[in-house]
C-alpha cells in the first residue's frame, strides 16, 4: 500500500511511529532534528532513516499539523 492509499488515520499511526524512532535514535546522539518551522526536506546518509523522515513529514501534513524541519546529521556531514 502506498501512502497516496492510506487513510489519515493510517498516515497518523505512521508519523507515530517515525517519531519515535526519530526520538530514540537522537538520544542515541545518532540523530539530530532541528524544527524551524518550515518543510524544507530531509537531508540524510541513511536511505531508511531518510524515508521514516519522509513518512512523517507526508504524515503530518495529512493531519494539518505544521511540519518541522527535519534535518539527519551524521557524522558531522
């Protein structure tokens, strides 16, 4: 199922998820998510992580919630 077909309640259960995911990979120190306010992409080294990010991102917008900036830094990249 892609996530054209998914419901928003679907999509809502799916940005849970990634979130935390995200969240236990940055206490990690593995992760770091800086939230500006705006949608500007995903930067990432790690192909899964890029698309849990992208998930939320898709996610959030579904449920009318302002999307944060979601920026993976590995490695001081």
């Amino acid at each position: 199922m892609s996530m054209e077909d998914m419901t928003d309640a679907e999509l809502c259960a799916a940005a849970t998820e990634a979130l935390k995911t995200l969240d236990a990979l940055a206490m990690r120190g593995r992760v770091i998510a800086a939230n500006n306010g705006t949608s500007k992409g995903v930067i990432a080294a790690d192909k899964f992580l890029a698309s849990v990010a992208i998930t939320h991102a898709r996610a959030v917008r579904a449920c009318d919630v302002l999307m944060p900036e979601i920026v993976l830094n590995f490695g001081g990249k």
